[in-house]
C-alpha cells in the first residue's frame, strides 16, 4: 500500500483540536511507520522516515528509526541517501551505540566521485562528529579541504571546523592551508576559513601569536568590502556581503585583544567601518553592532571609543525594541571603557527607563546604576523612583536595595537621604529587601537632631492612612521605632497617636513582627511623652493573653516595667546608642553630616563582637568539608571564621529590639560580654602599600584573589584572643589583607569569603569592605592570624589555609574551593 505523503500528515496533525487526538494521530502513523521498517522490500522507507523525522520535531520519541537512518545512508539512492543522513543528523549522537556504525558509511561517501553525496556526507560529518570519528576521518577532510571544487572545499574547512573543536590537537594540520585560503575570490571558502582560524586562535595562544599576520590582510579585505560597487550575488539589504564583514570583525577582535601594536593597524578601516555603514537596514545594524565590539575590546583610540559609543546611543533611539536591547546590553558590558562618552547618553538612558519592553527597563535600570556619581545622583535617583512606582514586585527588591546602596555612596546630604530612603519604604512596600530596613534605621539614628526631627515627622504622616499599610509593612517598622526613639522631638497630639498606635496593634492586616515593633515602640513613648502612661500600660496589659507567644511575653516583661520595677523603666527604655554605620553609609557627607573619627570605647568594644561573631551551625557544617585537619578545637578557637554580609539578616527583617538588650548600662564589673571583648584586639583595615609582600591565590574566570602578607608582631595570647588573659606569653600574630577584585565585564554580587586555617593557629575575619563588585572593582576584607603555640618547634607546620568563597554573577552561582600554601617559611614562625 502506498503511504500517505509527509504533507498529508502535516495537514491531519494541524487540524486536530486537542492535544489528545493530535496523539492518537501520532501514535497511528508511528504504528505504520514501525511495520513499514519490518518490511525488506519496502519502496517508501525514504517517505516514512520523512514523517517521522516530522514527528520527533514536534517532540514525540522517534528513536526507532536510528537503525533505519544507517540503513538509507548506506543507500544507492541519493534521494535515500539525504532522508537517511539528515535523520542521522536529528537522531543520532555520540551516546547512541549505532553512532559508531555511521563512520564506515561517512568514509564511502566521502570518497565518492558525486559532490553532492560528498558534500551530504560533509555536513553529516560536521553535525555530529566524535572525537574517534574525527581522528578516524581527518584524513579524510584534510585531502578534501585542497580540492580544486569550491563547493566541497567549503564545506570541509567547516568540517575541519568542527574536528578542532572535538579534538583541538588537530589544528596543527590546517594552520599552513588556512593561509592560502585568505586569498580565494569565493566568498563562501573566506567566510569558513575565518571561522575556523577564530576558532582556533580562541583555543591557543600559540596559533593566536602565528595568525597575527594576518591582519594587514583582513584589513585589506575589509576595505574592499566597504568601497567595492554593486555585487548583487553579495549584496544584501545594500550591504556588500555583510556576513563576511561581520566575520572579519570578529576575527580582528580576537586578533588585537591585549595588543596596541596590532590594534594601531585596524584603526583606520575601523572607523570607515563605523562612518560609512547604512544604518536603515538590519544588516548595516549587525555590521556596527560587531564594530563596536571590536573597538571596545581592542586597544583602540580614544576617539574611537567615543564614535562606538555614540553608535550605542543612535542604537537607543531606534524604533526597533531588539536593537534598543542590544544597545543597552552593549552599553552594560563596556560602559568601565569610557564612562565619560557614555555619560552624554544619561538621558536617553533613562528615557529607556519608561519603555514599554520589561526587558529593556531592566537593562537600562542596571546601566543607569554604573552611570550615578556625586554631579548626577538626584537627577538619576529621581526616574529611578519613578520607575520604581511601577515595575513588578522582584524588580521593586533589587531596584531599591541599589538605590539604597547610590544613595549610601554618593547622596549629597543627609536630608535629601533620608527624604529618598523614604520615599522607597512607601513605593516598594512589602516588596523591598531587609537592607533597605536597617540601613534606614542607621542613618536616622547616626543623623543631627533636627534631621531626626524632620523625619519623625515625616515617618507618622506617612503611616497616618491605615487603609495602605497593608502592603507597606517596612515602613511602619522604621516609622514606629522612629516615633519610639524620638518621639519627644515631634509636638505630637499624644491622645491622637496613643490611639492610632492601638488600632495599628489591633489591625489583622499587620504581621507579628511590625506588632513587635510597635508594642517596643509604645514602651518607649511611655517615657518619651508625659501624660499618656496609664493609656499605654492598658494597651500593653491586654496583650499579655496575646495568642501569640512572643507579644504575650514582650507585654509581660514590659507590664512589670509599669509595676515593680517602674524605678527602672527609665533607664532600661531610654534612647539606643548610635547605631554602627556600614562602610558605606560612614562615607562623609557633603553638607549637612560629618561621621565623628574617634569611637567611644562602647563602640569600639561592640565593633569588635561583630567582627569576631561565629555561627557554629555553618561552621560545622564548611569544617566537614574541609577535613579534620581544619577544624576548632575544645575552647572553640576557630579555625574558621564565618562572616555575615552586612546589614543582612537570614530571615525577616531586621528587628533591633530584638537584637539589643534592654540593661544598657554598659559592661558589667565582674566580666561580663563586653568586658570579655574590651581585651579583644581591634583591627582596622589600612590601605596597601607597594612594599608589603604578597601572594596570588586565584586566577580563573575573571577573579583574582590576592594576600598582602603584612608584617608579624608579638602579642599577649593564652591561645585565644577571645579569652581573659591568664599568661603573659607572646606569640607571633599577623594581618592578612584579601584584594578580590572582578575583571569580567559583570557585576559580582553577593560575595562571600571564607577561610580555615590548622588547629595550630586562630584566624579572626574582619568584616568586608562590600558584598557588590561591579566590573574592575575590588573588596578588601583583613585576616587576623595568630599561632597558638608562643613559639614554632622545628617540627611544627607552617601556614597553611584553606579558602571557600562565593558569589552571583548573571543570575547564576558560583563557588571555588582552593588550598594556599604559598605562605613564606618564616611567616608566624
């Protein structure tokens, strides 16, 4: 029976409705092609195994026609021949068994007097060649890569292509041929040998330094390509042969990375390139698309950078969406190039801030971040909110967390701060992250009198409406700790704000943590605003039957606050202390805000606990990881140091009430926490000089670690610098200060270091100078190291460590683990 044609089945598929009757179709034919492959004397295989390779593009499994496909290659017929080669193509590959069974055929064909079948035979080979076909057969393509017909020359270049991608030590075979080729009039062989050359100078420097020859000639087959007449076999869209330009391109981008001397010669037909190129058209596009790349990525003059860039911002302005993306994305990845040429396309920037394509906010929101600096931070933070206002609640999170972080960096007082982070609390909601609450919290409580005035104020009209708090829950969090703290600077209508604070407790809309908040926020008031104590004791008596457990023993504890021990209900709920501000916010304020210098010995003492903090939990847990050689001993003494982020919180937000306690008298006489940590050393990172020696760590994927060895000192130690001193012992102790710095073109969030050292030595990590990375930019973070034992034996190890560390870079994670035991043989010895 003659079967249907692969069109019938096309049309019988489209016209089923459901899902269900489109299977059973499938299912029928797949049943008939099955007993048609049974048959030996079959005349339609070559049209069956056509609609079945139909069926597996539509993803249905089609895998019992490999056998088939080897059966048609093997064929006489090249009608045969083609369905069977193209069905290897699609159902083949290196896993299947029947792969193997392919190679003898391939190796028929490719000596066949017929180019057609030589060629078919050709683009199989470059589809799905193995690294053992690929030796077995390079032979092969080698005798056809000099054939005198252009047609299979072409197509074993591309063939030899993909064998030096499987097997790169076969390269060595094409490197004199692909020279010879560079002079061939047919476009289609200059455009295959292009391809392979990059291909082979991106996988060795050796070949790269052997074609930088080459230059003077793709320059000059640049050139002709640009003031060449009509060619209408080459023309495109009035373009002469754009996909040959746009290979050369990237050649000479290959070509001239890292060098100026290579660079000097693309100079000029690089910037004939970007003058003389049609914009109007898609293929003048993509030809100053790769231009711009070039030029970026060689070592080209100034004046270049500035035409690349200003081509980036006619990019902006086209009326097609997809090559607005791709001038943002550019403009993203080499704006640290030349960020002056870039900052004369600011407003257009942010004009793409407004575009109606998701995309393309996103995009333009990250560049208008690389862009911010001290002379333009209010005009950019200004569209940035008003984007805020109305992008999607992941976007409000990451938005707001970064105009929170230029507003740390760059903001130009502390009022136009504090007016800013106000203004994120009310537009992202619920939506913003944890460091947008604590950062806040920071800087009113490190801000002058009559800016805590000013913003108390400003915090209760913003959370007068009860009707919109639902979905603003942050803000009410830092509204009421700011009302709590500084409530006795705002004139406030006490008998007005008792009761809003009542309904505010009441609410159901309100999460238990802002009612924690609030009900530490009312203690407060108590002792802020005369007059309003009984109202406020009755308030927090009622929640002493709170369902809620922690409510219930917050209004318990503060209940007896107003009874028994009301003497000291004054000094336990007087003002926090300044809060410690991030290595950020402490950046000195042009106007209004000048951070003091000098730190209290509280501050000092508290600075300190927070750079020795270790959870055991993640310390366990990475030491098991590291081996037993690495790990702490009985009294805790490291071996690893975990260090938070700062201003981040594992889960919900941050809470100060819960994080202080309420006797705020100071250390105790007899040893208490901070008197424990007022023997602490404190350390402070310092900048690097020239002379300090030091060590390269890590090289790979655009990160470079590196250790700058800082000189040994004696000092007082029983073993644990956590400890009271119980022996005047010296034993060596050394800072090491950890440069990580971001070569890529990406931003590295999200940073984590994290080092062990032997049970021999204690190690203590400062906090970082940042968790974010933008391109070329670097973290600082110190190590404090100190030998246990008061001197080394000639026995003893040296230093020795173990480092962990991770991070994000375009959304996906990374994390290396390596061993450093470069250290100097006399270091903490």
């Amino acid at each position: 029976m003659k079967p249907s044609k692969p069109t019938s089945l096309i049309r019988q598929i489209r016209q089923c409705r459901t899902a269900a009757e489109e299977r059973a179709v499938v299912n029928t034919e797949c049943a008939y092609i099955r007993s048609t492959f049974r048959e030996t004397d079959c005349i339609w295989k070559c049209r069956n195994m056509a609609k079945l390779l139909y069926i597996h593009m539509l993803g249905y499994p089609a895998h019992f026609g490999q056998v088939e496909c080897l059966k048609l290659a093997a064929s006489a017929k090249y009608t045969d021949k083609r369905i069977g080669y193209l069905g290897a193509m699609l159902l083949l590959d290196e896993r299947a068994d029947v792969h193997v069974l392919l190679t003898n055929c391939l190796k028929n064909d490719l000596n066949s007097p017929t180019q057609f079948i030589v060629g078919t035979a050709l683009c199989t080979l470059a589809a799905i060649a193995s690294p053992e076909m690929a030796r077995d057969l390079c032979n092969d393509v080698e005798r056809l890569i000099v054939s005198t017909n252009a047609f299979l020359r072409k197509k074993a270049i591309l063939c030899a292509f993909r064998f030096i991608r499987r097997v790169p030590e076969l390269m060595e075979d094409y490197l004199p041929k692909c020279e010879v080729f560079l002079s061939d009039k047919n476009h289609g062989i200059l455009i295959a040998t292009i391809t392979l050359i990059t291909e082979m100078c991106e996988q060795s420097i050796a070949v790269l330094r052997y074609f930088k020859s080459i230059i003077p000639t793709l320059v000059r087959m640049l050139k002709s390509l640009i003031v060449s007449g009509y060619s209408p076999e080459h023309l495109v869209s009035g373009v002469s042969d754009p996909f040959l330009q746009v290979k050369i391109l990237r050649l000479l981008r290959v070509l001239g990375h890292g060098d100026p001397a290579q660079s000097e010669q693309m100079n000029d037909v690089l910037a004939q390139v970007a003058t003389s190129t049609e914009t109007s058209k898609n293929a003048g596009n993509a030809i100053l698309y790769e231009t711009v790349l070039t030029i970026m990525n060689v070592e080209s003059e100034n004046s270049l950078r500035v035409l690349a860039v200003n081509i980036l911002g006619r990019f902006l302005l086209n009326n097609d969406k997809n090559i607005r993306f791709i001038g943002l994305l550019t403009l993203v990845k080499t704006v640290h190039k030349d960020m002056t040429a870039v900052q004369r396309h600011r407003i257009t920037i942010l004009e793409c801030l407004s575009d109606a394509d998701p995309s393309i906010q996103r995009c333009a929101m990250e560049l208008s971040f690389t862009l911010v600096n001290t002379q333009n931070i209010e005009m950019v933070v200004r569209e940035l909110l008003r984007y805020l206002e109305s992008t999607d609640a992941e976007m409000k999170a990451l938005c707001s967390s970064k105009i929170v972080l230029a507003a740390e960096t760059y903001s130009p007082s502390i009022h136009w701060h504090l007016d800013v982070l106000l203004r994120i609390l009310t537009i992202a909601g619920n939506h913003i992250r944890d460091d947008v609450i604590s950062s806040t919290i920071q800087l009113i409580s490190n801000s002058p009198v009559h800016e805590q005035r000013h913003i108390t104020g400003k915090m209760w009209e913003a959370i007068m409406n009860m009707n919109q708090l639902e979905n603003r829950q942050p803000l009410v969090q830092v509204a009421v700790w700011t009302i709590g703290e500084y409530s006795e600077a705002g004139g406030f209508d006490e008998h007005e704000l008792i009761e809003h604070y009542r309904q505010l407790l009441w609410a159901p809309q309100l999460s238990i943590s802002t009612k924690q908040y609030i009900l530490v926020s009312l203690a407060k008031i108590s002792v802020r605003i005369d007059g309003c104590t009984p109202e406020i004791q009755n308030i927090i008596n009622s929640f002493r039957a709170h369902i809620n457990i922690d409510l219930q023993q917050r209004a318990t504890e503060f209940s007896q606050l107003f009874t028994d021990y009301r003497h000291l209900r004054t000094s336990l709920l007087e003002k926090m202390p300044k809060l410690r501000l991030s290595e950020l916010t402490s950046k000195e304020y042009n106007a209004d805000f000048t951070p003091s210098t000098e730190p209290s010995e509280s501050e000092q003492a508290a600075a300190t606990a927070r750079s020795v903090r270790i959870r055991a939990g993640a310390i366990d847990i990475l030491l098991d990881l590291l081996g037993d050689c690495f790990s702490s001993d009985a009294n805790g003494n490291n071996a690893l140091a975990v260090v938070p982020l700062a201003n981040s919180q594992p889960t919900g937000h941050h809470n100060p009430y819960q994080l202080t306690s309420f006797n705020q008298n100071g250390p105790t006489p007899n040893g208490g926490i901070l008197g424990l940590l007022a023997s602490a050393p404190t350390i402070h990172t310092t900048s690097i000089t020239p002379t300090i020696p030091s060590i390269d760590v890590y090289q790979k994927d655009d990160l470079y670690i590196r250790f700058f060895l800082h000189p040994c000192h004696q000092s007082p130690s029983n073993g644990n610098i956590f400890e009271p001193h119980t022996t005047t012992t010296m034993a060596p102790s050394a800072r090491i200060t950890v440069q990580t710095t971001n070569g890529s073109h990406n931003t590295i969030e999200k940073f984590l270091f994290q080092a062990a050292v032997p049970k021999s030595f204690a190690m203590s990590l400062q906090e970082p100078s940042g968790s974010v990375m933008p391109p070329g930019g670097t973290i600082m973070q110190d190590l404090v190291i100190t030998r246990n034992a008061p001197t080394a034996t000639a026995n003893s190890s040296g230093l020795r460590m173990k480092v962990r560390f991770s991070y994000e870079i375009e959304n996906y994670s990374m994390m290396e683990q390596i061993d450093v035991s470069e250290f100097p043989s006399d270091y903490l010895r």
